[in-house]
C-alpha cells in the first residue's frame, strides 16, 4: 500500500515538472522586462540594472528557473506588478472563492449524474434511457457560459428568484451568499454531469451482466442485497475513477463560470491579469491549478486502493 | 506467412494483406467505403446534413442578402428581432444574424487549421514514437502526459497568455491542447499493429522506416484519427467560444460567437435575445460534430478493430 | 442461533432405495436465432434421488449446460421457451412457482456451481461474506455467526488457513480454491439438491481431484444430491452413482455410471469413450475418432440424432428411437436393443 503510494505519487513528478517549466516561460515570455514592472516606468538605467542584478535578471536561464522554483516551494510567487501586492496574498484572498464553487458544482455534477446514472441504468434501451441520453448530449454541446447566461436570464432576470452574481462572502451573509452560489454551482453541474452519468450507466449495465451477479441469484440473495453489493458496488468503479479527470474539466469551467457571474475567485484573477500584463499573478494561479488537479487525481486513486483492493491490480490503463 | 517467391518479386506499391485482412495502402483508398457507410444510418444522415449547413454557411454567408456584419448604425442599437436584422441588433447596431454567421466562418476555420496542424504534429510524433520505442517514446510520451495532465481550457488559457491573443495565437493553443490527444491515440493504435506479422514481413523485406509507418501504420489507424478528429472539432469549437468569450480568443470587432456571448451578458436585461443566437448556433455545431463522432466511432468499431 | 447441525451420513443405497428428489420429464428448451429456431434441449427425462449424485456427460452444445440452467431457472436468453411436463422438486411442481416463489428455494432447496469461479465470484467482498451471505439470505443469523460458519465451511472444504482466507478476496486465491468456495457458497444454507456445471473443468487434473472427494464428502455429510455436469465420462464413472449422455439435445443414455462406462448401450456413447485417448495405448496408435459432427441445433433431424455418424445406422433409424433396456436399470435410446422393455425404467 505504502509502496503503491509512493510510486503514485513519484508518477506525478514529471507532470509538475513540465508545469513548473510552462509557467516560468509564461512568466519570462512576457514581452518587455520585468524589471522594468518592478522598477516602475519612471526608473534610470542604472536604477533598472541594479533592479535587475537584484532580481536575477542577468544570470543564464536555468539559474533564474532553479530560483524561482526555490521561491515557489516556499510559497514565495513576487508580486503582482499591477497591484504590487505579493502574488500569494492576492491568491489566498480569492481562493476560498473558486474552492466553494469548484466543490459545490462538482457536488451538484456527481448528484446528478449518480441520479440520471441509475435512472437510465435502470431499464436500458427504454424511453427513460434515450431521453437521458439525448440529455447527456445536449448538455455536452452547450458551452458552460451559455447555459450560465440562459440560467441568469430566466432565474434572474424574468423570475428574480436568484441573484445574478456574488452577492456577499459566507462571513458576511451566509444566506446571500448561498443563494448567489445556487445558479453557478448548478451551471457547472448542468455541464459536467453527463460524462458521471454516461460511466455510472456503462459500469452499472456491465456489472449486472457479469457472472457473479448470476452466482448472486443462484444463492437466492435478496434483489436489493444483490443491487447493493454485486452491481452497485462494481459498476460504480469507472465513476470513482472518472472524478479526477471531471474535476479537471470543471476547473476549466470554472474559471469561465466565475466570469459569467462576476465571482471573485482565482478564474476571474487570472483573466483580468492575462489581461493586465500581470504574468505573476497567472503563472501561480496556473500552477494552483494544475497543482489541485494532480492532487485531487492522487487522492481518488489512493482513496480507491484503500477501499477496494481489487482495483489496484487492475491495469490503470486510462492514465 | 507465407513467403512465396511471388510476395519477393511483387512490385511495391501493391498492398499487402496481413492474417487479419486489414490491408495497407494508400490512406484514402481506406475511407471510401467507411464514408459511404456513414451516412446510411439516420443519424449520420442529420449529422452529416448539420455539418454541410454550417460549412456552407460558413463559406457563404456572404452570398445572402444580409447587412453587412460590421456595418455600424448607432441609431439601432440593441433593437430586438425585425424585418432588416432577423436576429436584432448588437450594442454598435450591427445585425446579430451577419456577424454570427460570419462568426461561424470564422470559428470554422480555426477549427479547421488547428485540427490539421494538431493532427500532422500529433500523428506523426505518435507514430514515430511508437515505432522508435526505448527512451525516445518515453520522454515524449512524458511529455504529451504532462500537457495532457492540465485541464484544457486551462492550458489554453495559459497558452494564451504566453503568445498573446487573437485568432492566430488561438489556432496556436487549441494545436498545443490537440496534439497529446491526437499522439497519444495514435501511439496506441501503432503499439498493437506492430507485433502484427504483416509489419514483421515488411521490415525483412527491407523496408524503409518511413515506409513501414507511413505505407503501414498510418493507414491502419486511420479509424482512431478519424474519431479523434471529430472529438476534437467539438472540442476545439467550445475552448475557441470559452476563449472569446474571456476575451483571450478573437479579437473585436471580428465577430466571435463566444465574445457576443459575453456583451450579451452585459445586456442581458435590456437585450435578452442577444444571447440566444450565438449560444445556439455554438451548441447546434458541437452537437452535430458529436454525433458526427459516435457514427464515425461505429463504424470504425464495425471493422472489427 | 446458529446454522442447523450437519445429519448423520447415510449408508450407500442404490437407486431404488433412495427416494426421488428431482423429478423432470419432457423438458425441452429453445430460443429463436437469425438462423431459425434453435433447440437446446429436445424432451429430456430424468431423475435424481435423494443424496444420488447423477453425472450428465456430452460434448459442446449438447445442450447439458442448458439443461441444468433450465431447471435453475437461470436462463434469460431472449424469447427463450421453456417447456416441460413435469419438474419436480421434492414432490413440489416447480414450474407452477412464481419467481418470487422460486427465488426463496435458490440457495435454501436448490443451488448452482458453475465453471468458471474466476468470473462468478464478487470481486469486491470478502469470500466470508460471499459464503456468509448465502446463510444469511435464508436463516436469521447475526453476521458475527454467519462469518463463523464461513470459516467452518472453508475448513471442512480442506481449505488452509481458513480463518484468514475468509477476509480474503477472490482474486488472491488460486483457481482450485476459488472453486471451494463456489462450492461452499452455494452449500452454506444446506440446499437438498446441487447442480453443478463442468466445476472442474477448467481445473488442473490433480487439484479436480480434490474438488471431486470434496462433493461426494459433502454429499455423504449432507445427504445432498448431486447433478454433475462433465464431458468426462471415465471421470463421472469414478464417484457419480449413475449418468446420463446427452448428444445433440436428448438423453440418448442412462445407467449407473461404471456400467455404463464398461458396458455402453448407445453408439455415441462407445465412440465417446473410443475416442478418448489412452496414456496406455501404444505409441504412435491412432486416435480414434467418431466422423461426422454435431447436427446444427437449428435443423436436428426428426430420427435419431446420431443417425448420420453411426456405423450401425439401419433404415429404421429415421423414426426416433424409444428407451430400451441394456440391462437393469441401464437404457439406451437405440433401435440396436432388444425390444420389448418398456422406456419407463429409468
């Protein structure tokens, strides 16, 4: 067990390898020179250099990436060259943000693909069945901005039952800050639902055609007993497995989401500073990102190998 | 297999047959029949029927008696749905119906090329690294993982960042999200034809690396190819809106279904069916190129590969 | 409370001592396909006694696995028809059950081995819960008991360490010990009749011989009765009390199983066991084998099956043979015999 986690966890150091080294080239790709941001545009020649000396400017390319990977594992990101605030206070203010809404629309997503899973899982080829199917596809097609907007636009505008942005942090208003989180979380699970409910359906139909739901039977188990833990609990194998790579999706969601509805998190920072010129802020916020994607993908495959043993063997060929 | 002296002498353009029957030859030559197949279910009928509307659209528009999408009259902003603008007006009292078909030509085309450019690159990486094997396809198979391992709106989003934005840079990040999922299919196709007898046969009959992949391979996985394409095409149609929409895509005053998108949410009280159009016509495309994918899925499935 | 205690083991009896358990008569079974109508099984008869184990051998697509399933009720092939005079368990007409009535026999009455215990086992729970669960399905016992019993079981089944293999899963154990706990699964809740298919089948020859002194011990113990499917006539001769041959969907034999074997009635069943190789036989002596091949199930002639690969065919072979005696208690379904017995003594 100990073993497999570490071999897990040793597979995700290529991929954070590569990451780091994307987002230090957005950060020196960025035309002009960062000196310059932190010197100010007022700054002399001289000024300028000694700023560059002290930022390492002048030092070959791998040396600047070694440093400021040193700087990025404690956490350390400069500052922004728009606000001059450090780059890790501007995140950590936004991030509860994107975290609340990344949890609740995966929340809503895994509800309603469990639901519409088992549903049409229930009497496959049925009319029940095509409708969710035709469902699913849908609401593959309509980009997530879109149905935010159609959302906003029939609960906000014509019925003015929801809120059409952020309304108040938790602290502040636990109320409106629930109701103003209802239409994002729910644009998010519209969009990310089908791929839980397409591989709850495969996993629950091949599960029942397998022979030791048949042993089931022949030992005369009751119905539901043999629903519970010969076909539920095998078929909801490719839906556990499928979370990492939901989540990775939903992220991207979200930082369009949180454009839709104005909310502050790390999306909106990230595009209002590609915007602003602002690389500090976007290469860490890039970094978040992947950092939480590997992380979630690491926790569910460990969480998996703990509770059912089987799994592990089987070849984790979808990586 | 058989080793006859007639397999010596055959000249070299003929194919050759291995013990599955999958015959290698030309690339072409291995999509007619499929194509025909294609379209004789309904659904590849209405999906096939969807994406000629869009292309034709898309190529022109501009034949049909239409406003000119960036003719400016401020004297007709944001009126809603009337005799000379079918769809409304936009915020410069431009007609919304012009400016989202030639939104359509335009994502079309990015869509197109970035698909061809992830395709080439993609391909043919994947092909060779399978082929090459050791430690060349495992430091670019790493490679492809490690881009594969971001979430890809956020890769766009990053690519974005770096090379700047605009249509041009666009096509640009959709390839850099493309090309991992173009090699990675293409790399595993390759891996199970090569221990294939037919691949053994032609390298002891001398053949050139390139030939074998190119005259072998290629043609083999052109089923795969061809589902990945048309995924992608989705693909590449949404993360172009999701890019517009967050400005990093096509620039104004081009139109962009995805940037009309986000002036609509601006106006979404005083404007509602702003919103409507764009959405739909990015919706109706993805859908069609969707099904186009699960037909082209059945049929390579079909094949018995 | 705890499972009931296991009964004294009974002193061997012959067929007709014993009293009738599975009573089937006339059972055929078929299935629509592109190609036609496929029958499976064509009016199949038989009995099995209490505490009897009955061997039924025939090749590939002689219908014997569909027999049995037929009578399990594990059939669901689609637009599959069942019919039958009579199947009778225990003096209870099964076929006038409902399934929710016949659900309450499996397990309790009636249980099913089959195979392929790779397959047929959960992956994902324990073996002491897969042999609990059965216990538990028919008798109201704590979970705590249930594990306990497993553990007996797996025991009695000559499983090492069974207190430990209990909290294992299936895919850590070897091919010869997932097959016990198939067996102990099924038996947990004590059923009177158990229907095996092929259990050792895809088992190496040393450990198959395990498994068989495993369910002729349990059938001693339990006075269960056995129905046993094999394509391995010399082997079912060995512990089976009697055996019936099935080809191309009938029951074309039926005796007690040495006889049989030493003695066989019906053509096909005399090719069947000339074919077999012999390790004893001189090396580099021919394999003998029978010509011709299975009828399509789609298109069984309406005379003797066997008709077309038998040597001795005569022209009366076109008309469906009746039962004849070959000796008491053996028939055969072969104009070759003797006429005169009547097809009744089965």
């Amino acid at each position: 067990m100990i073993g497999y986690g570490s071999k897990r966890l040793l597979q995700t150091v290529p991929t954070l390898f590569i990451v780091s080294v994307v987002s230090f080239a957005i950060l020196r790709a960025a035309p002009g020179n960062p000196a310059q941001y932190v010197a100010g545009l007022t700054a002399t020649p001289q000024v300028l250099a000694a700023v560059s000396h002290r930022m390492g400017l002048d030092q070959p390319l791998y040396v600047q990436y070694v440093r400021w990977l040193g700087d990025a594992l404690q956490g350390n990101f400069g500052h922004s060259y728009v606000s001059g605030r450090t780059v890790s206070s501007l995140i950590l203010a936004k991030l509860p943000a994107t975290i609340y809404l990344a949890v609740a629309g995966m929340v809503v997503a895994a509800v309603m693909g469990t639901i519409f899973g088992l549903v049409a899982a229930a009497r496959p080829g049925g009319r029940v069945d095509s409708a969710i199917s035709l469902l699913t596809s849908v609401s593959l097609a309509i980009p997530t901005f879109w149905s935010g907007i159609l959302l906003i636009l029939l609960f906000s505008v014509r019925l003015n039952w929801l809120p059409s942005g952020f309304m108040s942090s938790p602290s502040q208003g636990i109320g409106a800050f629930f109701s103003s989180l209802i239409l994002p979380a729910v644009t998010l699970g519209l969009n990310y639902f089908p791929v839980f409910a397409r591989f709850l359906r495969g996993g629950l139909l091949e599960a029942r055609g397998q022979p030791y739901v048949r042993t089931a039977v022949s030992k005369g188990l009751d119905p539901w007993y043999t629903f519970r833990v010969y076909v539920l609990r095998n078929g909801i194998q490719p839906m556990l497995t499928s979370i990492g790579m939901v989540f990775g999706r939903l992220l991207g969601g979200v930082v369009i989401t949180e454009s839709v509805f104005s909310w502050p998190g790390l999306g909106s920072l990230m595009v209002t500073s590609i915007g602003n010129r602002d690389y500090a802020v976007v290469q860490a916020s890039l970094l978040l990102a992947v950092l939480a994607v590997v992380l979630v993908n690491l926790v569910v495959d460990l969480a998996q190998a703990i509770v059912d043993p089987p799994s592990r063997l089987t070849a984790r060929s979808m990586t | 297999m058989k080793m006859t002296s007639d397999s010596l002498t055959r000249p070299e353009s003929a194919p050759l047959v291995d013990d599955f029957g999958a015959a290698s030859g030309s690339v072409l030559s291995k999509m007619v029949a499929p194509m025909r197949r294609l379209v004789s279910s309904r659904k590849g009928k209405a999906a096939a029927a969807g994406l000629a509307v869009y292309v034709v659209i898309g190529l022109g528009w501009r034949l049909l008696p239409l406003p000119a999408p960036d003719y400016i009259d401020q004297t007709v902003r944001l009126r809603g749905p009337s005799a000379g603008h079918l769809l409304g007006t936009d915020e410069f009292g431009r007609d919304i119906l012009s400016r989202i078909f030639d939104g359509i030509g335009i994502t079309l085309g990015v869509s197109a090329i970035s698909i061809s450019v992830a395709l080439v690159i993609g391909v043919s990486t994947g092909i060779f690294a399978a082929y090459s094997g050791g430690w060349v396809d495992a430091v670019l198979m790493r490679a492809y993982d490690a881009l594969l391992a971001m979430p890809d709106m956020i890769l766009a989003i990053a690519v974005a960042a770096i090379i700047g934005t605009g249509a041009r840079d666009a096509i640009v990040a959709l390839a850099v999200v493309g090309t991992p999922q173009f090699a990675r299919i293409v790399r595993s196709s390759c891996l199970s034809e090569l221990p294939k007898t037919y691949i053994e046969a032609s390298v002891s009959l001398g053949g050139s690396r390139a030939r074998i992949m190119f005259r072998h391979l290629l043609p083999n996985s052109v089923g795969p190819i061809a589902v990945q394409t048309a995924i992608f095409g989705a693909f590449s149609v949404l993360m172009l809106a999701g890019l517009s929409f967050l400005g990093l895509g096509v620039q104004p005053p081009a139109p962009s279904l995805g940037g009309m998108l986000s002036t609509a949410r601006q106006y979404l009280a005083t404007a509602p069916w702003y919103a409507v159009g764009p959405g739909l016509a990015i919706a109706l495309l993805v859908l069609t190129l969707n099904a186009l994918a699960d037909c082209v899925r059945d049929i390579t499935d079909r094949r018995g590969r | 409370m705890t499972a009931p205690p296991l009964p004294p083991p009974l002193p061997s009896a012959s067929t007709s001592a014993r009293e009738t358990l599975l009573d089937v008569a006339g059972l055929s079974v078929s299935f629509p396909t592109p190609d036609g109508s496929v029958r499976a099984v064509v009016d199949a008869s038989f009995e099995v006694g209490r505490g009897e184990i009955l061997g039924i051998v025939g090749e590939s697509g002689s219908g014997k696995t569909t027999l049995l399933m037929a009578v399990a009720r594990l059939l669901d092939a689609p637009g599959v028809r069942v019919e039958a005079e009579r199947v009778c368990l225990g003096g209870r007409e099964l076929q006038a059950l409902s399934d929710r009535e016949f659900h309450r026999l499996r397990g309790a009455e009636l249980s099913v081995v089959f195979q392929d215990a790779t397959s047929a086992l959960n992956p994902t729970a324990t073996i002491g819960r897969q042999i609990g669960e059965t216990l538990r399905a028919h008798r109201s016992v704590s979970r705590k008991a249930a594990t306990a019993e497993a553990v007996r079981l797996l025991e009695l089944l000559g499983v090492p360490d069974a207190a430990r293999r209990s909290d294992s899963y299936a895919h850590e154990l070897s091919g010869g010990l997932r097959q016990r706990v198939m067996i102990a699964s099924a038996i947990a809740a004590r059923p009177s009749l158990l229907l095996a298919d092929e259990p050792t089948t895809a088992l190496d020859v040393t450990v198959q011989a395990g498994v068989v002194d495993l369910v002729v011990g349990l059938r001693d113990a339990l006075n269960m009765a056995v129905v046993w499917i094999s394509h391995d006539l010399p082997l079912l001769a060995t512990f089976a009390d009697r055996v019936a041959v099935m080809y191309a969907g009938r029951i074309i034999e039926v005796g007690p199983s040495q006889r049989v074997f030493d003695t066989p009635g019906h053509p096909y069943t005399v090719g069947l066991l000339e074919s077999i190789p012999q390790v004893k036989s001189a090396a580099g002596g021919r394999l003998t084998a029978m010509p011709g091949s299975l009828p399509s199930p789609t298109d069984y002639p309406t005379g003797c099956p066997f008709a077309d690969r038998c040597a001795f065919r005569m022209d009366v072979c076109a008309e469906m043979p009746t039962f004849r005696s070959v000796a008491p208690g053996h028939v055969a379904a072969c104009w070759l015999l003797d006429e005169g017995r009547d097809s009744g003594d089965r």
